[in-house]
C-alpha cells in the first residue's frame, strides 16, 4: 500500500492494514440509521479537512493501475486513476469528479441519488449535454475501434461493447473499460461512461427464451444473478434487455430474443430476473437482498411497447415491419410486463432502471386513433406518457439508429426536428451513433419554439435520468474494474454448476414413445450414429451483424460430449464439388459430398440435432440490407413455420394488410396472398425422414430440435421416437442449449423439467387464422402418442408434466395490467 496525495493535505494516516467490506451506493444516500448526515445543498461546494482531521479511510493501488479508497464497511468504496482525484471531507474519502479540489454535491455519496443526479445536471451548458444525449455504436472491447474513441475524445459517455467477456477475455475487457475511464476522469466534468451489452450469455445460462421454459421464477433469478456478477466485473454496468415483448405473433422475426407468448409468464420473468440483476445478494442468495451495490448490472427492458405483434412477422428493426398490429384490440396484454413486472421487481431496486422504446407504429385497425400518432415509438407520446404518467422516472433510450435509418412515422420531419421530438418526449438517449451537432441544432428548434429556459430545462431532466442510473451502478463513486475480482467470478464453480443446473432445466422433451429414453438410461456406451450436418451458404447475423457464409459440413454436436457417453458412429465427407463461393477460388462443400453411412448394424440409437424451418426471406425479399432498410424494391413474402414449401392461398391470408397511410398519406398493401417461401434447411426433414427408414427396426431415432420460434411438427414429429427442445437465439450467438445438457436427458442422469413457452402450431392455416396480438389462441399440434404441443407442455419420466408451475400459467392470458393505464 502507499500514501496518497490529495488535494490540502497528505494522507498517510489514511493508510491501514487490511480492506474494509465493499458496499455500493445507496438509493438514500449514506446508509439507513448511519451517523452520515448529508449537509444542506448550500452548503457545497464544501473545502477538504484539514491535515488535523484523521482519515477513516483505507487505499491500495491495484494491478490495474487505479487506486482503491475503502472507507469503512458500509459505505462506498472509491475509485481513482489520479490520486489527486480523492478528497477527504469528515475523515471519510471521495471523489473528485470534476478536480476543482472540493467536494460538490453530487460528489457526496451522503446524499440521495436523485439530489446528486439533478445537482450534476443542472450544473451543466446545453453544450456539455449535447455529447451525454448519445448511446454509442458498437465497440470491440479492445480499444481498436477508432470510432468509438474518437466519441469518447468528444464526449460520448455512454455505448454498447459487442466484446463479449467470458473465462478467455475478460482481463482485455477489464484493460480496455479502465482506459476509457481513466479518459472521462480527466475529462472537463469527470463524467463516468456507462458501458452496457447486449443480452449475451455466460457460464452456459440459456438466453431468455431458452429460460421460460424453466417457468421457474428461482432459475430466472439466480440468472440474472451470475450475468450480473460477470458483467459487473468485467465493466460492464448495464445490460440491453432483458427483451420481454409478448410474443403473440409466432412467425415473429425477433421472437428468439424474448421470453414467451403470454403476459403472465413474461411479467414475472422480468420481476425475478431483473432482481437478480439490479440486487447485489449476499451469502444467502435466497434471500440476502442487499439492493443496489458493488455487484449490480442495471437493466434496459426492451421493446416499450408491442414489437411483438409485428405485421407478417417481419421485424420492427426494418423498414419492411414497421407497423406492430392489433386486430384484437389487445395492446393493454403487452403492457403487463413492463407495468406490472418492471416497474415492481421482485428486489429492492424497485424498477427497472431503464427502458428502450420500440421501433414500430402501434396500430389498432378496430380504433384507428386509439393508440395515438403513427409514430415509431419513442418518438410516440401515448406510449412514453404511459410510463411518466405512472411516475416513472428512470432513463428511456432509443433503439438504434431512429433518427435517419428507420425513423418509423418521421420521415417527413428534418434529423433535427425528429432528435427535437425525442427530446420533448423525455428520450434521455438516442442510440448506435454519436451526433452532438444534431443534438445542438434541435436545441436551437426547441429554444425557438419554446424559449431557452424550457429547452434547457428539457435537456437537463434527459441528462438527470442518465446520471441516475450512472450514479445507482456507482459509476460516481467507482467507475474502475480488477481484473482479480473478474477473474474470481469467471472461474466460479459455482456459476458453471448454476449454468449447468439451468441449461437442464430448459430442455423440453416433447415426445418419448414406448419410455426410450429414463432415469434408468441406456447402459455402457451404446452405439449411436450422428450424422454429418451440411449447412448453405447464407447471410447469418453475429453479434446483430450480418455476415456471408460459405456452404459447410460439420458433426453439429461436441465430440467429446458423444464419445464421453455413447460409441460414435458417423458419415464420411468427400471433396467439396459446390461452386466457389462469394470470389474464391476454391470450391465449397454441397450436400451431395456427404457419404451417407449404410452399415446401421449394432446401432442402437440415432441422434439427430437439427434447426426449426429456416424462412428464406424472413418476410420480404429484397435486393440486399439496405433494401430491407429503406423498405424500397420489396416483395413482402410469408414466413413459413414448415419445412417444404409454402404458398400463403389459404382462406385466412388477408388480401390487404392492415396498416394505414403513412405519413405521406400513402397505403402500401403487404399483404403476403398468394405469395410463397421455403425452409433454408429442409434438408434436414430429408435427413430424419431417410434415417429413420435406414436404421434397423429396433433401432431409435432422437430428435433434437434447438428452435428459434414455433414449428409446424406434422411433417417430421412421426418420424422420431424422442423428441427433445431447446431453445437458441442466432440474433446474439447463442447457438442453444449445451450438447452435455441434452445427453444429460437421453442418459437419465437428468430428468426433463422444460415446459413450451408457445403453441406449436398444428398447421400454417393456424397461423393465418390467429391474431397478431391476441397470445394462445392456435389449435396446437396433437402428436402419435396423443399429447397435444400447447403452451406450458412438457414431459418428465412419469408423463405429462403437471405441476404448480403449469397449474399457475396455463390460466387464460391476461388482457389487462394491475397497474392502472393513464394515458396523455
């Protein structure tokens, strides 16, 4: 340890043996019965003591480079590059954010949150806000993105890292989130950055969606819990999600990255998550509910409100799905999660700290004026006031790129005019670029239209709600991370167990004809054949990036999970015959190359992993990216739950689509009849279909479908003996449930516990006979062995499951939040 300087005196009586307890910020300020009163807000700015007062504090210079003041336990630890930036006021330490050497409100960790953020906010210029009003673009976490630090150089304080720290790479996340900070200290307000992620995933916890199927709140829970910890200590201080729109639409394009179909389980999945993220817990992770502190990650629940009832299907993060319809008048069902679940968290946070509203138009083709202008939503007042009606107060950022790529309803609005309506609609930030001049010329619009005082004000309350958040996360107090606290976390036995625990729990099995599979298993390393996958080449999204793939062939299974387990019989491949792909040379792989194996003699059992039907189109055709973007040159098409091909004729296809004139007064008819689509990977019916007639008759087949939205099972459910489900999001990566856990369920060493968080439909008229935005209102798929695919089914060893779990969810879908709808 070593002595600091601060700013009036030297400081070496601060220096002590031993660390006191961590403890993170408090919603009140200094704890609740401390000896800590916080001054009057006219007493700051306040001088440092004198050298005559005794420091109670603590300091280490880490590993990382930054220094670590621990005042003492129960009080918040400090964090410095420059020793300089630590005053000591009343023996205790602080820091200096803005280096003027004494201590300002919001500077005082005694005081409530909400008095530091507003003291910050209102201590600023309209040009210091401008830079604030940005949530940047995507950095690597390496520091090799020069945009994102020429943003930081210009003010930006706040992006998304699409790096993704794991057990490999969390030491460069660590270097590279200390650089940053170390930049904003220095900076002319010392205003931290807030560093957030996309949902990722770690320590093999599925994503959301694979996670409903647990349907058990306990599982939601410790999950956000672990994915706090780990981006907490990697930097990371607020995650983009979680994404908890009802997906009532089952072709939904985006319907992998959210929780379920119905109201009830996606509220209480976001009030048991968003405790696990937002609380730090203590020894009893059960109940040690310590609110906000050293190891809580904020959330950003997403979409506010009804991307998932899109039009067809299509995406709201295109052009080409821009109106979410309600042909049942059901917005009021898509509010549940976000009114009764993440404005009442099932922690002591309270609330989600932040929102991000959706891209699309809200409309109800029964009510035409009753879900307010046509307007994207965060540009929509009768979404936002909804939310501040209720009082609610925390930090509202846009979904990217609303103000020229898709500002859905504001076309005909300047990029001022539509960042100057956001603005009025309390939109703290806009997200996926860094445009302070934007920013400066729609102060100038507001300035002119309502006076300096009024667009000032304006501009200070979106700044105060950014800073709320900063300050409940620390970032005040301890923007810093250590990478050996990082490092503790990644390699917690603990957290693999929980994933592991987790990843069993989500898969459903949904087929087991004649008990082929049981706890009693399938003896010593029977013979299994696995077949060789081939995949085309395709446009595939990583890390929300489209990219081009050749064509591959590849065993779409851990080897070493196989071999563990089973004796391992597979194909052989020849030499790649397809056409070069994309400009190269060489040729690749077509799905002819694979040698299909003929000798099936002492197999006992086929294992087969295959995808849902793989919609070529995904709702519309169109040239390349920036077609889908613009929505020009556009043949909307069906998306198809199906593996053969499919003609959207059938006699529920509307023949207009439902979406008004635009705001040009234009009507464009989306309608989808008569057009038709086809599966990418309907080779993979194929595959099952010829192995199940090849193998010999004792022989079972096991069918493992890692699913990104509902199917239509009559073509390839008779086929298979077993059939198990997990779930997998390709928006961010996550490819599905681990490989362990599924031969965890064929072994019998553990037993299925996974419910369907959607009906799978019993055929593509289904689909086109429901409403986009009515949940649960399919016939679902009734199989061989006469269980039906409904929502909440699932088997176990003894048969159907029926539980609490299933006793509590399988009542009607709510239509109405608790919390009563004030609208503007």
């Amino acid at each position: 340890m070593r002595g600091i300087t601060r700013r009036g005196f030297l400081a070496t009586s601060a220096v002590a043996a031993g660390l006191m307890g961590l403890a993170g910020c408090s919603e009140q300020g200094a704890p609740s019965g401390s000896e800590l009163a916080a001054p009057s807000a006219d007493s700051y700015p306040i001088d440092p003591d004198g050298t005559d007062i005794k420091a109670k504090w603590s300091s280490e210079t880490l590993r990382d480079g930054w220094t670590r003041a621990t005042n003492p336990e129960g009080y918040p630890e400090i964090g410095v590059m420059d020793t300089a930036r630590i005053i000591q006021v009343d023996g205790y330490a602080f820091r200096d954010m803005n280096g003027n050497g004494k201590l300002d409100l919001w500077e005082d960790w005694r005081q409530p949150v909400d008095d530091r953020a507003r003291a910050l906010a209102d201590s600023l210029s309209a040009e210091d806000i401008f830079p604030l009003l940005f949530h940047g673009g995507a950095s690597s976490g390496t520091g090799d993105d020069p945009d994102a630090m020429d943003w930081l150089e210009a003010g930006s304080r706040a992006g998304v890292t699409r790096f993704q720290p794991d057990i490999e790479s969390y030491g460069t996340h660590v270097a590279w989130i200390n650089e940053v900070q170390e930049v904003c200290e220095k900076s002319k307000n010392g205003i931290p950055y807030l560093n957030s992620t996309d949902p990722y995933y770690t320590f093999e916890i599925p994503p959301v969606y694979g996670l409903a199927a647990a349907m058990d709140p306990d599982v939601w829970r410790k999950a956000g819990m672990w994915l706090s910890r780990a981006w907490r200590s990697a930097g990371i201080r607020l995650e983009l999600g979680p994404q908890i729109d009802v997906y009532s639409e089952p072709t939904g394009e985006r319907l992998s990255g959210s929780v379920s179909e119905d109201p009830a389980v996606n509220r209480d999945f976001v009030k048991a998550f968003g405790a696990g993220m937002q609380s730090t817990w203590g020894d009893d992770e059960a109940t040690d509910d310590q609110g906000w502190g050293s190891e809580s990650c904020a959330i950003m629940i997403k979409h506010f409100v009804g991307e998932g009832s899109p039009e067809g299907g299509r995406g709201d993060h295109y052009e080409s799905g821009k109106w979410n319809v309600f042909p049942g008048s059901n917005f009021n069902a898509h509010l549940i999660p976000f009114l009764d679940g993440g404005l009442h968290l099932d922690s002591k946070t309270g609330e989600a700290a932040g929102m991000m509203p959706c891209y699309g138009i809200a409309y109800d083709p029964n009510e035409p004026d009753a879900l307010g202008e046509y307007v994207g939503s965060s540009y929509s007042d009768h979404n936002v006031s909804i939310l501040r009606n209720l009082g609610y107060d925390g930090m509202l950022c846009t979904d990217w790129g609303i103000l020229e790529t898709l500002p859905n309803g504001v076309k005909d609005l300047t990029v001022a005019e539509r960042f100057a309506k956001l603005m009025d609609n309390s939109i703290s930030q806009h997200g996926g670029s860094f445009q302070p001049e934007v920013a400066a010329e729609a102060y100038q619009i507001m300035v002119d239209e309502q006076g300096e005082e009024q667009a000032l004000a304006t501009l200070r309350e979106n700044a105060r709600r950014l800073f709320r958040t900063e300050i409940l996360v620390d970032l005040f107090d301890q923007p810093y991370s250590d990478r050996t606290a990082a490092k503790e976390v990644f390699e917690s036995e603990a957290a693999a167990a929980f994933g592991a625990d987790a990843s069993d729990k989500c898969v459903v099995m949904l087929k087991n004809a004649g008990g082929t599979i049981s706890e009693a298993g399938l003896g010593d390393k029977p013979k299994v054949y696995v077949p060789l996958s081939f995949s085309p080449s395709q446009v595939v999204w990583e890390n929300v990036d489209p990219v081009n793939k050749p064509a591959s062939v590849y065993l779409d299974f851990d080897e070493g999970v196989l071999n563990e387990n089973f004796t391992l019989v597979t194909d052989e491949v020849g030499d790649p015959t397809g056409a070069p792909f994309d400009g190269e040379t060489e040729n690749q792989y077509q799905e002819s190359d694979i040698i299909r194996r003929t000798d099936f003699s002492d197999v006992k059992l086929a294992i087969i992993k295959i995808e849902n039907p793989n919609d070529a189109y995904q709702g519309a055709e169109g040239n390349d990216l920036e077609n889908w973007l613009s929505g020009e040159n556009i043949t909307y098409r069906p998306i198809s739950l199906q593996y053969r091909p499919y003609t959207a004729d059938n006699e529920y296809v509307r023949k207009e689509s439902l979406n008004p004139e635009d705001e040009f007064g234009t009507y464009e008819n989306r309608s989808v009849y008569g057009q038709s689509t086809y599966a990418l990977n309907e080779a993979s019916l194929d595959l099952v279909m010829q192995t199940k007639a090849a193998l010999p008759e004792d022989a079972k087949l096991i069918l493992i479908i890692n699913a990104d939205r509902p199917m239509v099972f009559s073509e390839i459910e008779p086929y298979a003996d077993v059939i198990l489900m997990g779930w997998r999001n390709p928006m961010f990566g996550f490819s599905g449930i681990s490989d362990a856990a599924f031969v965890r369920v064929i072994t019998g060493q553990s037993e299925p516990y996974g419910v369907l968080a959607h009906q799978q439909p019993a055929s593509m008229d289904e689909v086109y006979k429901q409403l986009e935005d009515v949940p649960r209102d399919m016939e679902p798929y009734t199989d061989s062995e006469g269980n039906t695919y409904d929502f909440c089914f699932g088997l176990n060893w003894s048969g159907v499951i029926d539980d609490e779990r299933t006793q509590t969810y399988k009542a009607n879908p709510l239509t109405e939040p608790e919390t009563e709808v004030v609208r503007s």
